[in-house]
C-alpha cells in the first residue's frame, strides 16, 4: 500500500507525525511538502524535532494569495501524484495545502483521507471553513476526532466511510510530552517561572487582517500586569507592521516561534492560554490550562460546553476579564479526543478498506 501525504503548514507537520510514524512501519509513504510554511521556525523546525522524514518532494510554493497559491499547489501536487500513482491521498486540517491536495487527488480519481474531518465554525468568511467543506465533500475516509465532528457530517448528508478515531494532536503530545520535559529548557532560557506566566498565540486571519480587531487585541495585550510570553506567528508580525501597530508592554516578551518541545513546555506551565489557534485550544486541553479564545465561534465546542475553554472574541475588556477572572476545575471534566491512537486507527483503516476489500 503506497498513501501519498500532503503537508504545507505548521499544524500539519504536528499532527503527520504520528501518523507517518504508523504508515512507515509496515507501508510506504511519499510525502509532499507544499511549501506553504517555509521559514525554519514554521518548518524545518518540526521535521527535525519530530524525527518526520524528509519528504520526498517540495514543491516551494511560497506565500501567495489565496487562489496563486491553492493553484500553483494544484498543478504541481497533481504532476506528483500522477507520477507516483498512490494508492490514497492523505490531508490533515483546513488549510490551502489540504484543498489543493484534496481536489488534485480526486480529479484524478485518487481516493483521498481527510484527518481532522467534520470541523465546523459555520463561519463561511474564514478560509478553513471553506477548505474543510470542500475537502470533507471529496473525500472518501473522513477521520474526526470528535462525536461532533461526525454529527457535523452527517447533517451535511456524509455519512459513507465516517470515522471516530480521536484526535492525532493527542498522539503527538502523548509521544512527545515526556520528551518536551526532559529537553526543552525554555522555561530557564526565558526566566519564567512555573505557573506563574501567561502565554498568547495570535494569527487567526481573521484577526490578524482586521486592523480594528487586531488593535483591539493588541490594546488587552498592552494592558496585562503578569509576565506574558508571545510567540509570534510571521503573519501576526507583518500586519502589526502594516497597520503600526505595537505592543509595548514590558511585561510582555515576544519572541520568534518556536518549536514543538518548547511550545508544549511552555503550554504545560502556562498559568492561561490566550488564543486563536484551534491545536493550541486542544493542547491546553490536554495540558489542563484554562484557555481563553480570542474568537466569536470555536470549531472545539465541546471546550467551551465543559467550561474549561472562554470565548472572548476581538474584545479588550473581554479578553482582560477572563485573564483576570476565568479558572477551570479540571478534576470533573471527561475525556474528549480519544485515547491517544488515532494515527494507528487511521492507518488500520484504510489498509482494511483498500487492501483487504472490506
Ligand atoms: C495558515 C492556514 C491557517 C493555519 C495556519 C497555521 C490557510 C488559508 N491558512 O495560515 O488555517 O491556522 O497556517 O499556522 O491555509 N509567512 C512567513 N513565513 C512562513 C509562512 C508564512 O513569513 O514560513 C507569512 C507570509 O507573510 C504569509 C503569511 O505569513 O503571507 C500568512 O501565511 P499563510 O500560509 O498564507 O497563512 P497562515 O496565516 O500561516
Ligand atoms: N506551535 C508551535 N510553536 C509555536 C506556536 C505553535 O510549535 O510557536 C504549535 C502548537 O503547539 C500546535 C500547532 O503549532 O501544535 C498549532 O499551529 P497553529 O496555531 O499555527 O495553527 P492552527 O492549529 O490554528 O491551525
């Protein structure tokens, strides 16, 4: 069994790591990188950290708009698979890569694995949005992570090759928790102390593109009286430039991104979690840090349903008050993305429907 895999952006590399682990050990694997995240903070990075294999093709697509980019993807992506001719195409998440790996595949008539599928915010102007939809609708396997997610689908007429399976994310920070303990020394390199800082993530498009939103985060952010670390995505540092706009609390140490280990240290021992970034809701989850969601809707509903995630959309006083005020009791909330062996889940499964026929 050959299954080509199409990754492009950070979260993507994350949550292909397990499953790449699970597909090597007994089938073979052609790994495509888009190119959509190129900076060595948003790339390299994570295929060193994680021990991902080279892939065996990168198509250095670069940043583009959004058409520029999904094309130049589809055309090359499809000169790949036609010369390899897989037997499945897999795709994670939501974003440009995952479209144009999604309908590459299926115009070819290459059957696609979606893994993450069934998300919904039912906010049509977010690009995931739309690159979730699409790629849910031409996509024969679609993994989800959540009872929602498979909810999702079925209300959408998709009910043919839906399955549970749990979230990867929870695979990765499963494997590689332990080994962000013993590594990563971000904590002692930064001088931050245990449960005693804030840490915020920020690039949501629809954010980050919106100067009155973007300056209305940033004005909270200016305002916050505890040590804060922030490490900050390229697209967040180029709006805040072009709209100029700056944080200039002192309190508040922004730095480049950074890689897995560190990030999941810096999430375990986070006091809270500022957010728009739909894996870190998840990984505060997992690390039980109460989360505050820097958005209007949330595709990670069961979250906030247990309280233990607040929505707080582009608001100052919002985002200050739960800062201030928001705590979760972790000790009664159940279990949600699984048990941590989707990727075995997902790898089982295909080979079941594509090899033994069933
Ligand atoms: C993309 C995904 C988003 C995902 C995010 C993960 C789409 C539409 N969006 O958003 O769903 O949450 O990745 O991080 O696919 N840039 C660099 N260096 C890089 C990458 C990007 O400087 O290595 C800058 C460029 O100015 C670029 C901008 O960031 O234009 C945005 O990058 P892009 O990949 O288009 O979207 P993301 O915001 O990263
Ligand atoms: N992440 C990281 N370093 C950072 C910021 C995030 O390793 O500086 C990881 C984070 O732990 C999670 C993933 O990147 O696993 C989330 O990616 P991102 O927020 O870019 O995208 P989203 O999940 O919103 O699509």
């Amino acid at each position: 069994m050959k299954i080509l895999t199409v990754v492009g952006a950070r979260p993507q590399f994350i949550k292909a790591a397990p499953v790449s682990r699970a597909i090597r050990k007994s089938y073979e694997e052609v790994l495509v990188h888009t190119g959509q995240h190129y900076d060595k903070a948003m790339s390299d990075v994570f295929f060193e950290e994680l021990n991902i294999p080279i892939p065996e093709y990168h198509l250095h697509v670069g940043s583009k708009s959004h058409g520029a980019q999904t094309g130049e993807m589809l055309t090359k992506i499809e000169e790949v698979m036609l010369k390899e001719k897989p037997d499945c195409v897999l795709v994670y998440g939501d974003t440009n890569s995952t479209l144009a790996g999604a309908v590459a595949a299926s115009k070819i008539h290459i059957p696609v694995a979606h893994v993450e599928a069934g998300l919904r915010s039912f906010n049509r102007r977010m690009p995931e949005e739309v690159n979730r939809v699409l790629t849910d609708h031409v996509s024969k396997w679609l993994f989800c992570p959540t009872q929602t997610a498979v909810n999702h689908l079925a209300s959408e007429g998709i009910q043919k090759g839906v399955h549970l399976c749990g979230d990867v994310m929870l695979d990765a920070v499963i494997y590689n928790g332990a080994l962000a303990k013993e590594k990563s020394t971000i904590l002692e390199r930064l001088d931050l102390k245990a449960g005693a800082y804030l840490l915020i993530t920020l690039h949501r498009a629809e954010n980050t593109d919106d100067p009155s939103r973007l300056s209305e985060i940033i004005k909270a952010i200016n305002q916050i009286d505890q040590p804060t670390i922030l490490p900050m995505h390229p697209r967040t540092k180029g709006k805040l430039v072009q709209f100029d706009l700056r944080i200039t609390n002192p309190f508040v140490n922004c730095i480049d991104p950074v890689g897995y280990l560190d990030m999941l240290q810096l999430e375990t021992n986070a006091s809270k979690i500022l957010t728009d970034s739909g894996g870190v809701q998840k990984e505060a989850f997992f690390a039980q840090v109460p989360c505050i969601t820097m958005r209007d809707e949330t595709e990670w509903t069961e979250t906030v349903e247990r309280k233990t995630n607040v929505l707080v959309g582009a608001n100052s006083e919002k985002i200050l008050h739960a800062l201030a005020q928001f705590e979760v009791d972790f000790t009664r909330v159940d279990p949600i993305f699984g048990t941590g062996d989707a990727a075995d889940q997902i790898v089982q499964q295909i080979h079941a429907d594509l090899v033994e026929g069933k």
